[in-house]
C-alpha cells in the first residue's frame, strides 16, 4: 500500500505505459479541508510505487478550478498525453465541470485555455440536484478512445424518473480532445442517486461499466431486492453490449463479495502483464492510500475479485 506522510489520499487514476503503470492520485496535507491537488507516482508492480511530486495544483483564486481539483483520467493520442479531471470553482453555487491538461513525457502537465471544456447540459442532466446532495453533478471524469472519437464518461444525474434513482452516468464524446459533444446519458439498470467514478473496459468481449456508490445513496427499490443484505459503501459493476450499453446489474453488482477491513472506494482496473488487477483508494486521513493490487475474473455476470 502506498501512503504519502502527512497527507491524505483521495481517488486515483492510472496509465500502463509498458511495464511502467503511472498513478495519479488527488492529495491534500491533513492541516488543510479543502484543496485537492493531483499528485503523481509510479511502479513496476503496482505494489512498490516512487513518488514522482505534484502534477497538478488549483487554478488561481478566480479559475474555474481555482478551489479544488478532483477525479480524472489519461490516455494517449495525437502523439500526446491527455488529462482530462474535475475542477471545483470559488462560487456560491457547487457546479463541477471538467478541463484538460496535456502532456509530452507524463511528468509535466499544461491546463488548456479553453478549459472547461464540458459541463453538465441541462437538456439531458440535472443542473439543480433533486438528491441528497444539492449540486451540479458533471464530475469523475473516463476517457476512453474507441478509434474515430474519444468517449468521455462522469457522474452525473439524469433529469427523469425517481429522484432516488437519477443517478446516471454521463457522456460526451470528441474528436480533437477539447471540444465535447454532450449526448444523453445511456440506457443502464438505476439503483442509486450517484454512480460515482464510473469507467468502462472491454474485457473478452464484454463491456464493463465499473463504478461505486455509497450504502446510504442507494434507491429503496433496488435494496428492497435483497432483503436482508448488508450493503456497504462499495465498487459495482453492469455488463453491457456496447461501450453506449445497454449496462445490466448482475445480483447485487457487487464487485468484492467480503467486505475489506476500513474503506475501500473508488477503484480502478489495471492491465498489467496481460492481467487485470483491481486498485482502490484504502482508509481515511493519515490511513488512506493506494491499495495493493487485487486480481479480478470477468464473465458475463459481471467482475469479481478472486484473491488478495
């Protein structure tokens, strides 16, 4: 497990180049509540990793990221490396939009003028929150690039439909990285007020759509399907048909079947070597850090963890 003293850890995010696997991570000195920065390490193993210092800060005091950075995401294209994250402005109103950074050698990043580049459309996702929390929802960014066009994946609400049941993924697509199509949110089972940091893979040709959500946000109808469940603060997953799905819960969706000691949230899946591993954000304050890798096994049922 990798821990920076004298900070907490928040979601993290990762890119295999090579044998090489890439994490960054949102950061914060225990003295401080607010002001996530992004922070960078490495590893060969995704068990020992080398702190490579911060990658990105908070805009300044007037920057549509001027407060606080959060989840993000990296892919290569054009030649290039590209980040897209969440940035939270200094504003009465907690609206999240997402920017882009890129980068030639995955070590130094430049925030693009045009930030942000997307930002949640009221046509198709909530912009007043009808859930427990009351914010604009457009946050956890995924890149996925699918040849002709890079589909861009973020916690959302959709503007239909039970109120305890409007969380929903959204998505943008582009094609030149900087400007962003809003399209509506996809077909998926609903069973929570947030999907929070969703991703999608292809996995032995499957769709993925991984994601996690707290017990307390979860919909009644969906709970009321496992009587006597212990739902706990936790990954999920839907399979689907495409990388737009149709996404399907198998059971419950839970990803790891035993609960893990402390919290484990937000995790990601790995390709490392040709196998994929699971990698969570474990604990809370001067505890939390990048969980040790854990193996999956993906079927038509979903994800599962199968050792640790």
């Amino acid at each position: 497990m990798f821990r920076l003293e004298g900070h907490r850890i928040g979601d993290a995010w990762y890119f295999a180049d090579g044998s090489t696997v890439h994490a960054w991570f949102l950061a914060m000195p225990l003295d401080r509540k607010t002001g996530w920065r992004i922070d960078h390490s490495v590893s060969d193993d995704l068990v020992r990793w080398e702190y490579q210092g911060t990658a990105l800060e908070p805009g300044p005091p007037d920057a549509w990221d001027g407060k606080s950075l959060a989840t993000g995401s990296v892919i290569r294209r054009y030649g290039r490396y590209w980040m897209v994250y969440t940035g939270h402005k200094i504003e009465s109103a907690f609206v999240q939009r997402t920017g882009m950074a890129v980068s030639d050698d995955l070590a130094t990043w430049r925030k693009l003028p045009e930030n942000p580049t997307s930002v949640a459309d009221p046509a198709h996702y909530e912009i007043e929150s009808t859930g427990q929390r009351q914010l604009t929802h457009w946050r956890d960014p995924f890149l996925l690039d699918t040849g002709d066009r890079v589909l861009q994946y973020v916690c959302a609400r959709r503007t239909e439909g039970d109120v305890a049941e409007r969380g929903s993924i959204g998505i943008a697509q582009s094609t030149d990285m900087i400007h962003w199509e809003i399209l509506p949110p996809p077909e998926h089972d609903r069973m929570t007020e947030e999907m929070e940091v969703p991703q999608v893979y292809f996995i032995e040709g499957r769709w993925y759509l991984v994601f996690c959500t707290h017990d307390f946000w979860l919909a009644p109808s969906f709970r009321d399907r496992f009587p006597g469940h212990a739902f706990r603060s936790t990954d999920y997953v839907m399979v689907g048909d495409s990388p737009l799905g149709p996404f399907r819960i198998h059971g419950t969706g839970e990803i790891m079947p035993e609960a893990p000691p402390g919290r484990f949230y937000a995790s990601q899946l790995v390709d490392h070597h040709g196998s994929w591993f699971l990698l969570g954000t474990e604990g809370l304050e001067e505890e939390s850090g990048l969980s040790d890798p854990l193996p999956i096994f993906a079927d038509e049922t979903g994800i599962r963890v199968t050792g640790g």
